[in-house]
C-alpha cells in the first residue's frame, strides 16, 4: 500500500508538457496499479516465449526467470541490482518514476571486439486477478569497442498492467547493436518504455521497434550520437486497432561531426485507434557534416481513426543535410483494384498493400530469425482484424 | 465467348457508353478502334470492375457467367484479364509475390492445387524468357522503377502466367517502340489457341499488323458504329476516323 | 505600384548600418500617458468616437487579457515586456481630410519622399485632386496606428469596394463591422490578440461587394514613428460571394535603442466564390547588429475560407523586428475551399523568427499549400510551426507542405516544427522539409562565372526563394528581392 500511496502523488505527465500533448495518461493515472506480486511458478508462462532459440533472458512480473531463460554465453556478463544515475532523466517523468521502484533488471556487457551473437530479453507481466499490477525495469547494455549484438525485445502478458521499463545502452567505439523489439501487451494495458542510447565514435545502433499491443503504448528513444561517425537508425511501425492508442516519441541529439541518422516510422491504423509519432532531429553546433533523415508515414485504414505527427528539426550547424517528410493517407484505390483484377481477393490485397506499406521500415532488420518472428507478428495482426 | 449486350455506363452521372453490343466467340480475337474520348478505356474498366464507373444497363456474360454481378478479383478467377493501359506501381511489394499470389488465388478459385515457391519459378521463369525479359524481373516491386516498356512487357508477363480465358489489352502498344511492340505482340499471339479470346483495345492499326484480329470494331460516341475484318482497320488508317463518314455523327467523334 | 521599399545602393547601405528606413518623423503627435487600463480603453474608444458596443467589446477582450499569459511555446527569447510602460494612444495631430498639399503636414511629406514612395502617389496619399488618375494602386498609410490618407477611394467607390480606415468604417458602415469583427479572431483568441482586441486604434477596412473583382490592388503602408508606442492595428477584409481582391501590406521603423511592441491582428473572411491574395512584405527594424532594439512582433493573422470554392491566400516576406511571432491561417470551412501560404523569412544577426501557418480543414475537399523558406544568418533563430489538421469531414482534402530552410554561417540556428493531424481517411498530406547550406561548389560556380560572393549569395538565395517570391505582384517581388539582399549584408564571411 506504501508503494500505491507513492505511485500516485509521483505525478505522470499532463499533456501541458509539450512532449506529451498527444498522449493523455489519465486513463493510467486512473488505473491504481500495485507493484506486481511474484509468480513462483513460471513454467505455465513459456507458451508466451517467442518462437527463437539461443540465450534468452526472461523476467516476470519484474523478477528473473531462471526457469524459463537460458544463459548466454560466459563472456557476455548477464547481471543484476546497479545504480542509475537519476538526474539524467529529471526532464523525464517516467524515466523517475522507473528509478523510483525499479528494482531489478538485465546488465549485459559485451566485451572489446566480441561478436556476440542474438540475445533474446523477455518481459513477461501476469496480474493475477482483476487487480491492475505494474513493473518497473531497468536494464544496461553496455557494447564495448568494436562489439557487436543483435538484441531482440519482447513484451507480453496477461491481464491489466503497466510495464514501465528504462533500458540504458551504451556503445563504445565502431560497436554495433541491432536492436529489434516486439511489443505484444495485452490490449488492456499501459506500456511506456524508455531508452537511452548514447553512441561513441563510429558505433552503429539499429533499431526497429513493433507495436502491436496495449490499450496506451509510448516508445520514447534518446539516442545520442556522441562520437564523430556514429550512426544511428531508429525505424519502428505500429499496427493498431479498437481504441489502442500507440506513440512512438524520438528525440536523436547528434552531438559530434559527421554521424548519421536515419528513421522510418509507419503506422497503420485501424478502428478508433490513435497513432503519435515525435520526431525531433537535434543538431548541435558542432556537429557539421551531419546528415539526418526521417520519414513518418501513416495509413488510416478506417473513419474513426487518427494520426498526430510531430517531425521537428533543430539545427544549429550550417554544414549539414538534414530533411524529413511525412505523409498520412488511406490505401490507394489504383493499386487495390490492380491487385483484385489479378484475381487477389480485397482482403488479402489489402494486407499485402499494408504489408508492401511496412516493408521500408522492415528491410533493415538482417537476423532471419528475428525477422520471421515480426513477419509473424504483422501477420497475426491480420487474423485479429 | 464474351457477350456484351445494350451495355450503358456513367461516370458521376456523365454517360460515356451508350450501349453497347459485341460478342467475341471462344477462340477469336476482336479488335476495338476509336478515337480519343470515344469510351474505349471505360469499356475496359467497366469490363473489369473498376470502382467509379456505375453501370446503368446491359449485362456482360464470359462463357455464361454474369460479370457484372462479380468483384474484380472474382471476374479474374472466372478468367477475365486486363492488361492495364497504365500499369500501377506498387512499391514494397515484389512481382515474384505478387504474381504467385494471384495465380495462387486464381487457382484456388478454380478448384486447382496451389504451387510452391519452386514450382512457380519455373514456370515464371519460362515465361519471362519467352518475353525476352531479364529474371530480375521478378525480385524487382510491381512496376515500380520501370520504363514504359517494362510496364507493358510485365502486364504481358502476369497474362501469360495467369492464361485467361479472355484478355483485354487496353492500348497495350502505347508507349512501346517497334521492338518492344514485336515482342509484346509474339506474347499475345503465343496464347492464342482455341479456348482462349481477346479485345485488343487500340488507338492505331500498327499493333494490329502483329496481333491480326479476327474482327475489327469501330467505337464512338460510347457506341459500336462499324464492324468488319480486318480490312476495316486498314481503311481506318489511311482515312481516318473521318474518311468512315463518322464525321456525320458530330457529338461522337468530337 | 508603390515603390516604398526601395533599397539604396548597398554599398551607402553597409556604410551606415543597413537599415534604410531608420529615420525619425518631427511631426506633432497628441499621445496618450503610458499605461493600459481600462480607462486607457475608454480614452481610445472616446477618441474614436466609437459606438458603445465597441467599447464593450474592447472592455470584454481588456478582461480576456488579463485572465490569459504570454504563449511560452514559441522558440523566441526576450526580456519581459513591462505592458505598463508603453503609451497605447498616438496620432499624428492634423485637420481631418486635408484636402490639398498645403494641408499636408510637410513633415509628412517628407516621410514619404524617405520612404522612397513616387512623387504621384505621394500627391494621392496628399490627397491632391486628379492625382489618382496614373497609377493602378490604392493606398492606405497608417502611422502610429492611425490611418492618415487612403488614395483612390472614389474610384473603388464606383466599384462598389469599401476601401478605409478601420475607425471610419465603424462610422460610417457599423453594420458590416459589427458583422464581422472578432467573426474569424475572437477577441480572447490569444494573449497579443486580445491587446489588438483592447485598443487598437486603427487599421485598414476592406469590403468588395458580391460580384466584385477589386479593380486594383489595395496597399496599407505601417509605420511606427514615436517613441514607446505600442503599434496595434487591426485589419479587415470582407469579399462577398464571387468577390476578388489582392491586398498587400509593407512595414516599417524608425531605429532605436529599445524595443517597441507592434501586436496587430488581421480578419479575412471569404465567401463562395471569393478569393483574397494577402501579401507582406515586413521590413520593420530588426534592431542593430549587437541584438540592440527592434520591433517586436506579435501578430494574429486569420482568414475564413466560409464560402465554397472561396481562396485564400498568404504570401510573406519576413526580414525584419527583432522578434516575429506570427502564424496567418486558414479555416478552410466552405467545401473545396483553398487555403495557401507562401513565406519567406530571413533572420540575420541577432534576429528571432518563429512563424508559420495553420490549415484547418473542416470541408470537403479542400485545399492547402504551405511553401516556407526560411534563411538564417549571423546568430539568429528562424523557426518554422505549422499545424494541418484534418477533421472528419474534411474528406478528400489534400494538403502539401514544403518546408526548406539555409543556414548561412555556424553561429545561427533553423528550426522545423510541424504539427500534421489527421482524422480523415480520405484526406491525403504530404510534408516534406530540408535544411542545407549554400554549397560550396554553388558558390565557386558563381565566383568563377565572375560574381562577386555576396552577389553570389544573393542569386542563390533568391532562387532558394523563387517559389515564394513568384507569388507576390511583380514590382513587391522585385522590392522583396533587393530587401533580401541588403538584408544578409554582413552575413557572408
């Protein structure tokens, strides 16, 4: 009860802060969460383990979940329990109130020159009855120079919660992170997750991110490309139906000469559903020879549902290339009765139409086996429509 | 066999066909001449179930079948095909799957087995070398990047994997050098066989040297004005629409 | 045409600190003390002689002022402006009408002459008879906000088209300003427009007739002249159903040391049929280089696209005041209505410019085009906020929006804030915006073809805003060009 009591005088952000003016957290504020009790038995929950092999970390309801992972090589340091420093997410409501409770999460150091391989990170969260839990995870990834890992993210549950993550990730000089990540919530719960990426020269993060779950989803990205040559891509797509509301919010800083960042987001949206994107390239005075490009397209496959796109350039560096573009529309009817005059039916040509749609955003994920599970995943989507 | 019969059509109330009436027996090739304006592209459209067209009267049976009653992609399963004057381009969405998902699709309509990954690219594969068309064709998305040529090369390519009963090819030779013209028409010509019949939709009587019709009709006015052999087509060339006294007709020809 | 922005040869220009427009007017004013309160309304609206609902309505607007803040979102920064310390009240003391040159305050005058305003139009504005017979163009001068001379006024009579100063409108035409008024920004619409609302003390009133194609262009001419004077004019152009006009609007400024504060507000209102081009080219002081004076800039700009098929549209060329804060819109209610702006803005030394539009699609198939180019020198900031918002029964309606912005030097900052929402399937937007520089190979072709490279950099600007520019009347393109230039001196290293 200490716990809800502090839960609900740590404010969540109104949409007065500017960076929340599409997303109204009242519905959580009003959720009344408990922090989310321990399952002593797991096992009954590997049905909800994505379809990869390889090592695979798995918390529950915020604790680990030996049974279920299975470890990752000895040289990859997989540990617990460390300090975040707070003041670096004052600005970030969320982020404090992640420092406030959390209490576990993965540390996963990668060391100088290590090819790491594909590392699979389970969020599963179980409320057990009608009583709405939350959890609050904190993980740090640590790349060191010229490493390389291909992180997949996974999110699911059961029943209403809130899954409240920060995710710290840091790569030393020419390390490469591939970061795919799936959020699969159920459709009666709140996921906002935070990530912090900060790039040393030469170093290469790339990220795509799907959203398919949730009643209320923000993905909220810091990268900060902090060392000359970093790259950063940053891709994601939501697909999104009924009353979901799902807002992808990014915030790259390019902080050093000559980096380079690239992000493609898509939202497809039916129903009453809500698409956000945010977008802002921040270019820094020294950062000259920057070159920046982002892309937010958005189909709305139905009456009732909308969009809100916030692209936003801040330059302060004369020597750079920077441009986005955004575009919201419906399926264009020419290449619907294309399709359906070759014989294809409206509704498999309309899914290959939104598939063709996501497919920008999709073709940088490299690891097979990771793609076939978002390929799945999209698919999926469709049997629910 | 295609049967046109009393067909009427509008767009937003305008009406653009006027009642036409044109069999094309199982086996034949027709030729559709007329000049711009004339409802050549809407008879296609109209034929293939295009949205934004509403059909006011007639009926259109392939083989017995009520096309007007059908989806467009239900008109494609029965074994209508169009060959779009203006191919559309769909970025993100590979030709390779497209074209086997829309074999497949027509198969499975048909009450025949779908085909394999495997199994479809042989048969892709040939029919791209019939067409003197590179196989990267099929890695490329739907139209998307290619010349004028290539688009019209590639509706000749889905026809000749999808082998339909009756084909329009709406102005197919628009756009294509004598080449390209030569190598579309040996397609066409190469799916001629006994159960299989076209309307070759054209503005000139070039195309018509390669693809020789059967029968030539001369469209104005939203209305079949002249028939004839392939003679007819000829005239058209060397006198114009006007040397056919169409002139006389005022509205239709302007 | 007028041709009040006449820039000097450079090169007298850089000499003497670029800012040719910077004189001071010894004309006898009749000031208001300092200070805003509701008696400072009172004074104003007795001045004018105004009707007792417009004293209402500016009281109402005075309390709607006072519940609200400054907007704190936009990307300006400025040392907090003391409202209490301005005079909200100065007028030129003349006879009212002069009737010949002799009447004319030769003060007066000799503003025009400086302003570079040809020796006829000067006669116009003078009010000398038979003066109006050459050129094609009717102007309107507002000093201190209040209006002192509109030309032409006959000859749009016979057309039917109401061209005056706002304050005679009230007069002589209360119904249509009645009407109208606060129809399209309501008197509490936001904090600056809420001041205008309170005590504006004139502006230029427009309205052409159903049917009525403007037979010339309608020109207001702004000046703000004496010391700590608030600037608050308000701007109202009505076209009836099928009505055409084309209105354009230059600013300037004396240079001084402190800032002034210049709110205006602007109400377009178009019905079926009706189309309204509404060009600017504002040029009033930027302030020194050190960033020392300046005109502030806060000013609401609205127009109501009611009717079907009616147009507006906007065209700015933005290259002075310290700070510019300005966003003219469209509601684009009728169907198929047309919504367009066009802007220019150019920020050098320690200028701040957050401007941009709004596109409100409410009807069927309407319209919007945004093309902003915005260029940053020296340290200033030059900000583009735009919002699209298509509502639900906007269907089929398109928006484009092209948003480009050059940085010229490493010390300024170019911003791009687009907000685009959504809630029509069948509405399609496309935005797309670029920040570059002038590329060195661009420069080095100019150089070698034997410009010099300030003309270079010139030539190239002015392409980088030829999309804009082309939608201003000739002769105000060929003035906004050269205002570009003399703008950036001092810019190119």
């Amino acid at each position: 009860m200490e716990r809800r009591a502090a839960f609900a005088q740590s404010g969540l952000p109104s949409r007065k802060l500017e960076s929340w003016r599409y997303t109204d957290l009242r519905p959580l504020a009003a959720l009344d969460p408990i922090a989310a009790p321990a399952i002593v038995d797991t096992t009954a929950l590997a049905a909800d383990l994505p379809a990869l092999s390889g090592p695979r970390l798995v918390f529950v309801n915020g604790r680990r979940a030996p049974a279920l992972s299975v470890a990752p090589p000895s040289d990859i340091i997989a540990a617990g329990g460390f300090v975040a420093d707070p003041a670096r997410f004052a600005a970030l409501p969320l982020a404090v109130l992640n420092a406030q409770f959390a209490q576990e999460g993965a540390e996963i150091v990668v060391p100088d020159r290590f090819d790491a391989g594909r590392l699979t990170l389970v969020h599963l969260t179980q409320a057990e009855d009608t009583t709405p839990v939350f959890t609050h995870l904190r993980h740090r990834i640590a790349l060191g120079a010229g490493a390389t890992l291909t992180l997949v993210e996974y999110a699911a549950g059961h029943g209403v919660y809130w899954h409240n993550p920060v995710i710290e990730i840091t790569l030393a000089p020419g390390a490469r992170l591939r970061h795919i990540r799936i959020q699969a919530e159920t459709q009666e719960s709140f996921h906002t997750a935070t990530l912090f990426v900060d790039l040393l020269a030469g170093a290469r993060y790339e990220a795509f991110t799907l959203g398919l779950g949730a009643r209320l989803a923000r993905s909220e990205t810091h990268a900060r490309l902090g060392g000359t040559g970093a790259h950063a891509a940053l891709s994601g797509a939501q697909l999104l139906r009924g009353n979901q509301h799902g807002d992808i919010t990014s915030v790259v800083a390019h902080d050093a000469p000559g980096c380079t960042s690239r992000q493609t987001v898509k939202n497809v949206l039916a129903g009453r559903a809500r698409g956000v994107f945010q977008g802002r390239i921040e270019v820094a005075r020294a950062a000259q020879k920057t070159d920046g490009y982002q892309m937010s397209q958005a189909l709305l496959l139905s009456p009732e549902a909308e969009i809100d796109c916030k692209p936003e350039l801040e330059i302060f560096a004369d020597d750079v290339k920077c441009s986005h573009g955004a575009t919201i529309g419906a399926l264009d009817p020419e290449q619907l009765f294309y399709l359906r005059a070759r014989g294809i039916p409206e509704a498999a040509a309309r899914a290959m139409l939104v598939r063709a749609f996501l497919d920008e955003a999709i073709e940088g994920v490299a690891d097979g086996a990771a793609r076939a599970l978002l390929e799945s995943a999209i698919g999926g989507w469709w049997e629910g429509a | 066999m295609l049967e046109i019969r009393g067909l009427t059509a509008e767009i937003d109330g305008k009406p653009i066909l006027n009642g036409i009436d044109l069999v094309v027996p199982t086996g034949e090739v027709h030729a559709i001449m007329g000049p711009n304006g004339s409802g050549k592209s809407t008879l296609s459209y109209v034929l293939a179930g295009r949205d934004g067209y509403q059909v006011t009267g007639g009926e259109v049976r392939l083989d017995g079948v009520d096309l007007l009653a059908l989806a467009p992609e239900e008109r494609a399963s029965a074994g209508l095909f169009l060959a779009f004057q203006y191919p559309v381009e769909l970025p993100g969405v590979g030709n390779a799957n497209f074209l086997r998902t829309a074999l497949n699709a027509t198969r499975r309509a048909r009450g025949e087995s779908e085909l394999d990954a495997v199994q479809f690219l042989k048969l892709a594969r040939a029919a791209l070398r019939d067409l003197a068309m590179a196989d990267d064709m099929l890695k490329r998305n739907v139209n998307v990047g290619f010349s004028g040529g290539e688009k019209k090369r590639n509706e000749v390519l889905q026809m000749a994997i999808l082998k339909p009963k009756f084909a329009i090819l709406d102005e197919t030779d628009s756009g294509l050098d004598i080449d390209a013209l030569k190598i579309v028409a040996n397609g066409v010509n190469a799916l001629r066989r006994p159960e299989f019949s076209a309307l070759v939709i054209t503005h000139y009587q070039r195309l018509l040297d390669y693809i020789v019709p059967d029968r030539v009709h001369v469209l104005a006015g939203g209305r079949i004005l002249r028939s004839g052999g392939p003679e007819l087509a000829r005239a058209l060339e060397e006198s114009g629409y006007a040397g056919l006294g169409l002139e006389a007709l005022g509205e239709s020809v302007s | 045409m007028s041709a009040r922005i006449e820039p000097r040869d450079p090169i007298e220009a850089a000499t003497e600190g670029n800012y040719k427009w910077g004189f001071e007017t010894a004309i006898e004013m009749e000031i208001a003390p300092k200070g805003l309160s509701e008696d400072t309304i009172r004074l104003i609206s007795a001045k004018k002689d105004e009707p007792e609902w417009l004293l209402a309505w500016r009281l109402k607007a005075f309390a709607a002022w006072r519940e609200t803040c400054e907007p704190e979102w936009a990307k300006i920064k400025h040392p907090p402006i003391d409202y209490q310390d301005l005079h909200y009240y100065a007028a030129p003391k003349r006879k009212p009408g002069p009737k010949s040159l002799a009447e004319v305050d030769p003060e007066l005058l000799a503003t025009y002459e400086k302003l570079g305003i040809p020796l006829r139009e000067r006669a116009i504005l003078a009010g000398v008879e038979g003066a109006e017979e050459a050129t094609p163009v009717a102007i309107d001068a507002v000093f201190d906000s209040v209006s002192v001379a509109t030309t032409f006024r006959e000859t749009l009579a016979k057309a039917g088209v109401i061209f005056c100063p706002i304050s005679e409108a009230v007069r002589e035409h209360p119904e249509l300003v009645r009407r109208y008024l606060g129809s399209v920004v309501p008197a509490g619409d936001n904090f600056f427009a809420a001041l205008n609302s309170a005590v504006f003390t004139d502006g230029s009133f427009v309205f052409v007739p159903k049917g009525v194609r403007c037979p010339m262009e309608l020109s207001t001419y702004f000046r703000i002249n004496a010391r700590n004077t608030g600037q608050f004019e308000r701007t109202l152009i009505i076209a009836e159903e099928g009505a055409y006009v084309s209105y354009l609007e230059g600013c300037t400024a004396p240079q001084r040391d402190e800032n002034q504060l210049h709110a205006a507000v602007v109400e377009l209102v178009a019905l079926d049929d009706a189309t309204i081009k509404y060009s600017t080219v504002q040029n009033w002081y930027p302030g020194d280089a050190e960033g020392r004076g300046g005109i502030y800039n806060f000013v609401t700009k609205r127009g109501a696209c009611r009717g079907a098929r009616s147009k507006i549209s906007w065209t700015q060329v933005e290259t002075g005041s310290a700070i510019t804060w300005k966003y003219p819109s469209c509601i684009l209610q009728g169907e198929e209505s047309v919504g367009e702006f066009y802007s220019v803005a150019l920020t050098n030394h320690h200028q701040q410019a957050d401007t941009g539009t709004k596109m409100i699609h409410l009807g069927a198939n309407t319209k919007s085009t945004i093309i902003s180019k915005g260029i940053s020198a020296g340290r200033s900031n030059n900000t583009y906020r735009g919002l699209v918002r298509m509502m639900p029964r906007a269907h089929g309606a398109r928006n484009f929006t092209q948003c480009d912005s050059l940085l010229i030097g490493d010390r300024c900052g170019a911003h791009t804030i687009p907000y685009i929402e959504s809630r029509n399937p069948s509405a399609r937007v496309e935005h797309e915006a670029t920040t570059s520089k002038i590329a060195d190979d661009q420069l080095f072709y100019c150089r070698s073809r034997g410009l010099s490279q300030e003309d270079a950099v010139n030539l190239i600007v002015n392409g980088f805003c030829k999309d804009v520019l082309k939608e201003l009347p000739m002769e105000f393109a060929v003035e906004a060009q050269k205002l570009l230039a003399v703008s950036l001196e001092g810019s190119v290293g």
